[in-house]
C-alpha cells in the first residue's frame, strides 16, 4: 500500500524528501512606495538675494533702496520678502516687500508683489525673466506724495537684481 501512495505521489508531481527553500530572495524589496526624492523639476530652484528699489520717473527720483530674497522650490513657485529703505529729513521709513509666484522653464517670472507704502499695501504685477544664476524683475504702481495740500498721485517704477 505504502508503495501505491509513494507512485501515485510521484507520478503527480515532485516529491520533496526534506526540507527546502524554493524562495528567490534577491535581497530587494518592492514596498510600492513611490514618493522617492528626486532630482529637481525647476533649474531655478535656489535661494536668491540681491538688490530692490523704487523709481519715481516723473521726478528721475530714487525713492527708496534695500534688499530682497526669493526662494525658488522644486517646481518653480516663489516666495520672497525684502525691505526697501527711505531716507529724508523728516525721518527713516522701511518699506515691507511680499512676493509670491513662479519661474516657468524659460525663466519667465510672474506673480503678485505686495510693497508697504505710507498708507497702504499695494499689489502690482510681478514681472521677471531668471538667466543662469540670476533673476532681475520688477513692477509698477501709483503713491501719494506730498502732503500739506500739496501732493499729487505718481506712477512708481520697482525693480531687483538678485543672485543665487
């Protein structure tokens, strides 16, 4: 009887005396996790710092000048602040600076850039162009000046020049 079951066995398959591994262990394991790190989508990505100020055309009036960082992540989105600095006999003034927006892939800027005036905050237009390791930019809005009865609304011209 013992060798009926002992035929019927191996004519079925393969028998397996003794223990065994069968397993293909290759030392790597799928965990499906694909949120790996990889390399950079923007070429821009970077910390960027350099130069801000304002420009009164109808005067050819500097009005006022400081510094201002952008940081560029991994897909081009931009986020910066800076101050810009004034300096008269009626006292020092600094001027907040708030930027958001993004660095297509051919280094054209845009966004929102929010600048701190006497009165209010003013949002304009960002507009840039990124080049190698830098990026120069800027923006345009109208201030009051004056004051006493004597002042008048003028167009501002903004401007950076910023390095990585």
């Amino acid at each position: 009887m013992m060798l009926l079951l002992f035929t019927l066995a191996c004519g079925a398959g393969t028998v397996a005396l003794g223990p065994s591994d069968t397993s293909s262990d290759t030392g790597s394991e799928n965990t499906g996790d694909t949120d790996q790190e990889g390399p950079s989508t923007s070429p821009w990505e970077g910390v960027y710092e350099g130069d801000v100020g304002t420009w009164v055309p109808e005067w050819e009036w500097e009005f006022c000048e400081g510094d201002l960082e952008l940081v560029v992540d991994e897909d081009g989105l931009i986020d910066g602040d800076g101050t810009c600095y004034y300096a008269s006999d009626w006292g020092d003034y600094e001027y907040d600076i708030q930027v958001e927006g993004e660095i297509d892939e051919d280094g054209e800027l845009s966004g929102t850039i929010s600048f701190e005036t006497w009165e209010e905050v003013v949002e304009s237009d960002l507009r840039g162009q990124a080049d190698d390791d830098t990026i120069e930019g800027g923006w345009d809005f109208e201030m009051y000046f004056g004051g006493g009865g004597g002042g008048s609304e003028q167009e501002v011209e903004g401007w950076f020049e910023l390095d990585r």
